[in-house]
C-alpha cells in the first residue's frame, strides 16, 4: 500500500479543492471520499461474474469480453478526470 499514498493524497487535494467553501469540507470529503472507494469495490465482483456468464461460449467462460469491458472501464475514468483541471 505505500505506492497507494502519493494518489490518496493526490484525491484529496482534489477532493478538497473542488468543494464549495459553503459546505463544510471534512462531512463532504468523508461521504464522497468513501463512496467513490467502496462501491467499484464492492460492485466489480458481481458485475466481472455477470460479464463471465454471459460471455459463454461451448461450456468455458470467455475471458476475452471480461477483460473488454475492463479495458472501456480504465479508458472511461480516465476521460473522466480530465475536465477536473478546468473545474479549478
């Protein structure tokens, strides 16, 4: 986990910088902070068994549209961070 903490302190500095001065920045960073950890955590092994059971083909799991739906995943959260920097 130590290569872990340049980037958590990295979202936080964003997370932080990005909330509006009128809320109160710790109720803020601990609810959004939180959810955007936990649910692809807790989503991702039912959403990876789904993909496997529908990609079926002749009795063996198909791995190819797993790692598909994996690789559209990465590509769209890194489109997504990028209107970050012109928020500031």
């Amino acid at each position: 986990m130590i290569r872990a903490n340049p980037w958590n302190s990295a979202y936080s500095l964003l997370l932080v910088q990005l909330t509006p001065p009128a809320l109160p920045a710790g109720v803020v960073f601990l609810g959004v902070f939180n959810t955007a950890y936990a649910m692809p955590q807790s989503l991702a092994p039912f959403a990876g068994a789904w993909l496997l059971t529908v990609g079926v083909a002749g009795g063996a799991p198909d791995d190819d549209l797993l790692l598909g739906a994996a690789a559209a995943a990465a590509l769209a959260g890194a489109l997504i961070v990028l209107p970050i920097e012109k928020a500031k």
